[in-house]
C-alpha cells in the first residue's frame, strides 16, 4: 500500500463527515445560496433589469425572475459575446461552455471563476463517498482514464470555448494528473475512431483500476480492445474495479458491460451538466443521487406535468414532494 493508498481513507472520511452537514441541512443551505447568488449579481445588466436589490425571499425571486428558456436569455449571451462586462454575473465569465443545443444553434453557457471549483469538487466528493463508504483504497494505485472530449479551447467573443469535459480537463487536480490517461496530446485528437486507437494503445499495458466516461463511448473503448486481444476487459485490467458515468440512462448498457467486462463492477453515476454540477452518486447500497445544494447553484422544480404550460407551477427545494417528477 503506498502513501497515497494510505492517506485516501482518512481523507474520503474526512470529507464526507463535513458533506453530511450540508446534506442535513439542505434547504437553509439552498435559501442562504440564493440570497447569496442575488446579492453578488444584483449590479449586473440582468440583476439591474430585474429587480435584484428588491429581493429578500424566494416569492419576490419568482415574481422578479420568469421562466425562460435560452432562446429568450439569448440576448444577455450576446451582449457577453460583444463584450460587454457584468451581464449576468460580475466581471467577464473566464469560459464558454458550447453545447450541442436549439434549432437556431449551439448554446453557449458562461463559466465564471467562482463556479468552475464546484465541478472539480463533486466529482471528487462522488469518489471520495465511494472510498469512504467501500474502504476500496486500490483504484488511487492505478491508472485512471476519462473519456472526455478534446481540451483544446477556441474563442468566442475573446472568451475561451469548449465542451464541459475539455474545459473540465484543463483543472484536474496535480495529485490526479500523475494518474491520469490519456495523454493531453491523444486527448486533442478530434478524431474519434484515431482517438480511440490511440487511447487504447496508451492504456493496455497499464494497471487500469478506474474507467470514466458516458457508456456508449465506453462501450466503443471496450469493443476495440476485445476485438484486438480476444479478452475480457477483466483479463486485461483484472485491477479495474470502478466505473464511472453520466449523461445518458445506463440500464440499456448495463448487461452489454458485464458481457464486454466479463464480471459486476462497481459504479458511480454522475449528472454534471453545462450550468453546474447537479448531482452524483454517493452510495453504493442505494439508488440516486445527492443533490449538489451547496455547489453554488440554486435549484428550482418544475412538475413535469407542468413544464410546457405557459405559466408552470415553480418550488424551491423546501417544497419538493417525493414520488413527484420535476424538471430541475
């Protein structure tokens, strides 16, 4: 067991002690955040137009604030895009996530300084839950890969672009990076089948012990490698004990995995989106996610029932009834 091995558990307990304290205390947490949020963007073009310094509860918010999808919050983007400073948050957002988004085009959803820490910070604590609740040390020993897309950044408007997973690359932390496949310059590669070539020349004679990534890029990954050796993924990673993924329903995949793998891992499921991180998986002995309530973002539920109404019903955390379906 090496050092690293050695300090994970006390370090993944440590964390999830201070986590459940905001676990237990959501709603004041989602109610302070909000306050928060208000008070610090209240100056901005949109906190300006919207009454911002009038607002001391969550009725005058929703009375303040509509409902509106990107096409009607497109034009604070562009003024953003033409360079315009505090527009919807204070100072310049320091990236644009682009996203694949509406008929008129992509989406461009601004990162400022103070929330791009949050991403870093629930994907760690989503491990760092599973070691403390596991006490599974071994994944920090091996190689960890995470198929994301291609960190290199293009500008908009002078203001650094990509997608959530490239930028997200550009601040893994150092102790991970050591760790880390595939190399930045296979990560560049913006061809995916010359991409996954090189991954998987990078990664087969590695002790892999974590593999990331959404399953059907996953599952690629793993068909290349099982149609090269003629293995398992267990025969060539038999290290290989945590899987980690997001943004698609993984149940289709599932009995294609353990094919493909050859024996059950454990799992991990994530929901970062463009806006922030909004939950990830924090047990192993039960379904769903933790709700990230003190990520900075402040969450609002729609009934789904509701949602194409013109005027949906809108709750705060506090109201959130279970067995209810919401869109967040």
């Amino acid at each position: 067991m090496n050092i690293k091995s050695l300090l994970s558990l006390p370090f993944a307990k440590y964390v999830t002690y201070k986590n459940n304290k905001w676990k237990n205390n959501a709603v004041k947490i989602q109610n302070d955040l909000m306050l928060k949020l208000i008070h610090t963007a209240e100056h901005t073009i949109f906190g300006k137009e919207h009454g911002f310094e009038k607002i001391s509860n969550y009725i005058d918010f929703k009375n303040s604030v509509p409902v509106r999808d990107y096409e009607k919050i497109k034009s604070y983007i562009q003024q953003i895009i033409d360079g315009k400073e505090s527009v919807t948050w204070p100072g310049r957002p320091i990236y644009f996530c682009k996203t694949s988004g509406t008929t008129s085009g992509p989406k461009y959803i601004p990162i400022s300084k103070e929330s791009m820490p949050n991403y870093i910070i629930a994907a760690r604590d989503a491990i760092l839950s599973y070691i403390a609740e596991s006490g599974n040390t071994s994944i920090v020993n091996g190689k960890m890969i995470f198929l994301q897309g291609s960190p290199k950044l293009t500008k908009t408007g002078n203001i650094l672009t990509g997608r959530l997973s490239g930028i997200v690359a550009h601040h893994v932390p150092a102790y991970l990076n050591k760790n880390r496949l595939p190399s930045y310059n296979t990560n560049c590669i913006e061809d995916w089948e010359s991409k996954l070539q090189s991954i998987i020349e990078e990664t087969l004679p590695e002790r892999m012990s974590l593999i990331s990534g959404i399953p059907p890029w996953v599952q690629m990954y793993f068909e290349k490698i099982q149609a090269r050796t003629g293995k398992v993924i267990k025969d060539i990673f038999p290290h290989f004990n945590l899987f980690i993924y997001g943004g698609v329903n993984y149940e289709p995949y599932r009995k294609t995995f353990e094919n493909l793998i050859g024996r059950k891992v454990d799992e991990i499921e994530l929901y970062p989106a463009s806006e922030g991180f909004i939950a990830y998986q924090d047990s192993q002995k039960e379904e769903g996610m933790l709700l990230c309530v003190n990520h900075g973002i402040f969450y609002e539920f729609v009934p789904v029932s509701e949602f194409f109404m013109d005027n949906p019903k809108r709750i705060s955390l506090a109201n959130v009834e279970i067995g209810v379906n919401y869109i967040v």
